[in-house]
C-alpha cells in the first residue's frame, strides 16, 4: 500500500507541478495569485486520502463533500493534461511540417491561449463527463449455444460489475439501476467484481435494494480488487446481504444444462490473502456438455483455459472511464469493451463499469448494464 501511495503522489504531483508551470508559463506576473494556486494543488494532492481519513473515522458528510471537490478535480486535471498533450503533438507536427511547408504560427499555441484552451476544454468535457456517467446505457446481446435443450427458453442473464458502491454511488444510483435491471426480468443477475469501494458499513440500507431482485435462477458475484481493498470480510457481509451467493474458485449448477464458475482476484495476494481455488481445475470439473459461464473480475484469459469455458463475464477496466484514458488501460488489458471471439469456441464479455471510480465522470465510456440471452441454437 505504501508503495501504491508513492506512485500514486508521485504521478498526481507532477499533473499538478505541470497545471502550475502551465499556468506560470501563461499568466507570468500572477503574483498575488501565485500561492493560493500551489495551496489549492497540495490540497487537491491531498484530498483523496483525506476523504479515506474522514470516512473511516465516521465523518460521512464531511467525507463525501471532499470527494466531490477532489475527485471532480482530479477528472479536469486529467482532461487538462490530456488536452495538453493533444495540443504538444499538433505544435510538434508544426514544427516538422516547416521543414517542408512553410506555415504561420497559430496563436493557440501561445502560452496564454494554450492554457486558457485547455482549461475551458478540460471544463466542458468534465461537465458533459457529469452527465455521461449518470446516463445507465443498457447493453444487449444474444449468445447462441447447442448446450441448451433444443426447445427450451433462452435464459436472460443480466450483468453488472464496477459498480463501487461508496461515497459517490450510493442510494440513488442503485435505486436507478435495480429499477433497469426489474425492467428486463432476468432469470439471472452476476456481478463480476469491485461492487462495493471504500469503507462500506454506512451503506446497509443499499444492500437491501438488490433484495427487491429476486430473479428465478438466483443472484451471483466474485470479489474484485477493490472489495478487497475495501475488506474482504464486510465486502462479502454486504453481497450476502444484498441476496448475492459468492463464488470463490467454486462452481454452481443453476440449471440442468447451465453452470456457473468464480474465481478470486489477485488482489487477495496484496492484503496477504491467497485466492482461492485453481482456475483450470475448477473448469475442468465440470462435464463438458454443459455450459459454463466463467465469471472473471479482470478480462485476462488463461491459455490453458479457452474451451473450458463457453462465455467470460469480466469488467475491471471500465473502458478507461474517460477518454484517453482508455489507451493506457489497453496496455494492460488488450481487449475490447463487449463481445470477443476467443479461441477454441469460447467468449469473453467485457462490461464497461455500471458505476465510476474516483472522477465521478465518463467520456466516450458510458456506464453499463448488460443483457445477455442464452438461446438454443436452433431458435436464432
């Protein structure tokens, strides 16, 4: 954890060492303003491990107003430098095309209408963000198996993951989101990991809103990093009493046709916990004519496990939640938001995230809740 605080203070630093050069570079005689903007940065640095100080000693209000300021902060200083970036490109593409076109110097890239440019851009993005992220989009999907009966029902499966239930997605949220998901009648709903975030024993009330659910084929989840993070104890106190069944390197016969495997997130090694159960194994134990629904926090597939599995549910990289973020995500998790074709006939679904993490925003990744129809293949 102390590393993690390091990278993390040494990156948000330098955002914020950059914002204030800029800012020096664009308005050089600010004098008498010139401190109040390095004591708003410092607090900024500081705000998101105030908010986990405050939250933990019981100061909710207090708590969640500075997780407004700060997180909303840290999504425009994302923007701000990520805009940066985009303008330093096109001001070095310039300075190469000169070498063949001659081509006037544009007055955006000036120090002041550089900053000003970015500023107002970073503003707009995380105030259209603001309203992406409380836009629930329904995502749906049919997947065709001839491990189902012929002439059975389809069975509708409905997914939500990343929810991060806290002090930003709370009551009103999962209100809106229960609502949806009653809307589409499932006969099963996942959630595929980092449901709850932070300290959630003030939050008991919310676990009883997912009891209004009820759907025929029961209710399924696995941890993921931020349930850990959170405590694995009280996170799974909460999925249970939010109706939930935890599967933790387990399978679970929900039909006669349809089995369910859950495996932990490697997040259990950094809270000097092991996770449980042997990936491979756990799907090998399931009779092949049967279909098995791997539900996977993060979107990383097992070599050995393709053709164990029919369908993947994972989530975890949220679409990078705000444009470009997405990109650097990528590096890590090479897959697509949505449908991919794996090999030897298997399937991984990416969700977007149905909540946010820290900036309560979204650009070009709306949150996501997830249809999928399981149908025998003679019915498509």
């Amino acid at each position: 954890m102390r590393i993690f605080l390091l990278l993390f203070l040494s990156i948000y630093g330098t955002a914020h060492a950059y914002l204030l050069l800029r800012l020096k570079w664009a308005f050089p005689r600010l004098r008498a303003g010139w401190p109040v903007a390095i004591a708003w940065c410092l607090l900024m640095m500081a705000a998101p491990i105030l908010t986990r100080l405050l939250e933990r000693g019981g100061h909710i209000t207090s708590a969640t107003a500075v997780a407004w300021v700060g997180y909303v902060w840290m999504g425009f200083l994302f923007l701000f430098v990520a805009t940066s970036v985009a303008l330093e490109l096109l001001r070095l593409l310039r300075w190469l095309a000169h070498f063949f076109v001659p081509i006037a110097r544009p007055n955006l890239l000036s120090p002041r209408p550089f900053f000003l440019f970015c500023v107002l851009t970073a503003m707009l993005i995380t105030w259209y963000g603001y309203f992406e992220a409380s836009h629930l989009t329904v995502e749906q999907t049919t997947v065709t198996t001839t491990k189902l009966p012929k002439g059975s029902k389809p069975i509708r499966i409905v997914q939500i993951s990343d929810l991060h239930i806290g002090l930003l997605v709370c009551t009103p949220q999962v209100q809106e989101m229960v609502a949806r998901i009653q809307q589409y009648q499932p006969d099963l709903v996942v959630a595929t990991g980092d449901i709850v975030d932070g300290h959630i024993c003030h939050f008991d009330g919310v676990s009883q809103l997912f009891r209004g659910l009820q759907p025929r084929l029961g209710m399924f989840a696995v941890l993921g990093n931020h349930e850990y993070y959170a405590g694995a104890e009280p996170s799974r106190t909460f999925l249970e009493h939010a109706g939930f069944r935890i599967l933790q390197g387990q399978t679970a016969q929900v039909t006669d046709q349809l089995f369910l495997a859950g495996v932990d997130d490697p997040a259990a090694t950094r809270v000097n916990l092991q996770p449980q159960g042997d990936e491979q194994l756990l799907l090998r134990s399931v009779p092949s004519d049967r279909f098995v629904l791997l539900l996977k926090h993060r979107p990383v597939v097992e070599p050995g496990s393709t053709g164990l599995f029919d369908l993947q549910l994972s989530g975890h990289v949220h679409k990078g939640q705000i444009f470009p973020f997405n990109l650097l995500t990528w590096l890590a998790f090479p897959v697509r938001a949505g449908m991919n074709q794996l090999a030897d006939g298997s399937l991984l679904y990416v969700n977007r995230g149905t909540g946010t993490w820290g900036p309560p925003i979204r650009f070009l990744a709306p949150p996501e809740l997830t249809v999928i129809d399981l149908v025998p293949a003679e019915e498509h």
